[in-house]
C-alpha cells in the first residue's frame, strides 16, 4: 500500500466514527463564500485539525471545517475553507481532501473560489461557472509515483468540467433569475494579486478569470474519475489601464454581495441533480 492509499485510509476511518453520513457530492467553499453552510441540515462538523493527514487553513476567511449533512435533500460533505498551495503545503496536501471524498463515496464534486476577472463584459459581483482551466502554478499534484489503485499515469481531460452539469447550472440560473457567466478560469501560484501586465497575460492566454486556487483539487478529482462542477465569484476587476489597490477586506466585501445569489444557485444545482 502506498503511503498516500494508507493516510487515506486512516482519515477515512476517522470520519467514519464521527459521521454516520454517506455523502454523494463533495463541496468546496472558497474564500468569503461559506455562507452555504446555513442552507444545509447539519449532521456533524469536525475541525480540519482533529483529521489525520489534514493541512489546517491558515487564511483568514477559511473556517476550517468538514461538515455532514444534506443539502436539498442529498448528503454532502462540505469544506468550509480549503487549502491552498502557497500557504507553504505540497500540491498533495492540498488535493487530500478530494482523495479522502472519493473513499467515502463521493463522485461529484462543487468547487467554488473568489477570483480577478479580465473579461470586459463581466463585472465585479457576477458568478461565472468555470467552462475549462489553464494551469500555470508550476507545479502539478500528480507529480511523482501514481498509484493506479487511485487512477491512470495519464489522465485524460477532456471534459473536465462536466459538460452535462455546466448546462444544468445554467438552466438553474436561466430558471430562478440569477446572472450567470461562463469563462475560463487561469491559476497562478500567488499570494500576491497579479500585476497589470499579468492581467494582460491572462486575458491573451485566453483566460476569463485569475486565481490562487481550484486547479489543483480539479485536476485530481478528475485524475479519480470524478464530475466536475466549478464556480468563480469575481471579486475584482483586473484591467492593467484601470487598476486600483485591492485587499483582502475588498474581496471579501464583494463576495458577501455576491453571496446569497451563489447560494441561491447552488442550492437549485444541487437539488436537480440525479447523483
């Protein structure tokens, strides 16, 4: 046995004393969109600290929390706050959660993040279902030994964001009034925000979006087998001739706006969806 398939195994077994949900669908929360939590019927919460082999989040905005419940009548297993590669943890650290998903049973998987758009005709506020990626943080979390037992050497991405699902979440939003973009989302290491000329390098690589985070998680869901749903909440607009000093506390604020339509939708999503 590997000693990722061991530290698996181990975290699996924890949970399994702390839980008695059998979740379906895995869902990822990023940075100020935690608010979901309130439409779950909670089952268990448990702390990332207290799980074998779990990194800690250590930003601000990340509760920290593995929570079991249902949402619109299915059992989810929900990360309020994730992990993310510049914190200092290795890419498998950070895609751990997903592999310990898919041992419990999950085969869909939501991710959501606050990102920097570049494309004129979104705006600061919308929510952008993710079409496909560009992955440009420099690393890769199927780097090294693969264990077949988790999936192949070379996994396929085609159709990595689930076709079926996207078109779901945009009737969903067709159906229930919410405005709902759809683009390419572009990863970088950070944690710095992007410089101007950067913002013009995602834009002419065919990037909609920037961030920090989501790939990586992506990449090895999809490496398991697994559906793909993905959501961008763009917090901030990234035009190199109109810039202005973003923090932390700005993101934040935006993504409160944008909060209750994502839940909203997600709810809807959730609740159409045959897993």
């Amino acid at each position: 046995m590997s000693d990722l398939r061991r530290e698996i195994r181990e975290a699996v077994s924890f949970l399994g004393k702390r839980t008695t949900v059998k979740p379906k669908l895995g869902i990822i929360l990023g940075t100020g969109l935690g608010g979901l939590v309130k439409n779950i019927r909670i089952r268990s919460v448990i702390p990332y600290q207290e799980i074998p082999h779990f990194p800690v989040s250590t930003v601000e905005s990340h509760a920290g929390r593995l929570i079991f419940g249902t949402l619109s009548g299915k059992p989810v297993m929900v990360m309020q706050g994730r992990f993310h590669y510049y914190e200092g943890y290795s890419m498998q650290q950070v895609t751990f959660p997903v592999r310990v998903m898919k041992a419990l049973g999950v085969k869909t998987m939501v991710v959501s993040n606050a990102c920097g758009g570049v494309n004129p005709t979104h705006r600061a506020g919308d929510i952008m279902v993710i079409s496909d990626h560009i992955n440009l943080m420099g690393d890769h979390p199927l780097r090294g030994r693969n264990d077949e037992r988790l999936g192949p050497r070379f996994p396929d991405m085609y159709n990595t964001y689930t076709a079926e699902l996207i078109g779901l979440a945009e009737q969903a939003a067709l159906d229930i009034g919410v405005k709902l973009q759809k683009g390419v989302y572009l990863a970088l290491s950070g944690p710095t925000l992007e410089t101007g000329a950067e913002y013009r390098m995602v834009r002419l690589l065919g990037g909609d979006v920037v961030g920090m985070s989501t790939v990586p998680e992506v990449i090895v869901a999809k490496h398991q087998g697994m559906k793909v749903l993905g959501f961008s909440i763009i917090t901030d607009m990234g035009f190199a001739e109109a810039m202005e000093a973003v923090s932390l506390q700005d993101v934040l604020k935006v993504a409160a706006v944008a909060e209750p339509r994502f839940v909203r939708l997600v709810t809807e999503v959730v609740r159409r969806m045959k897993l």
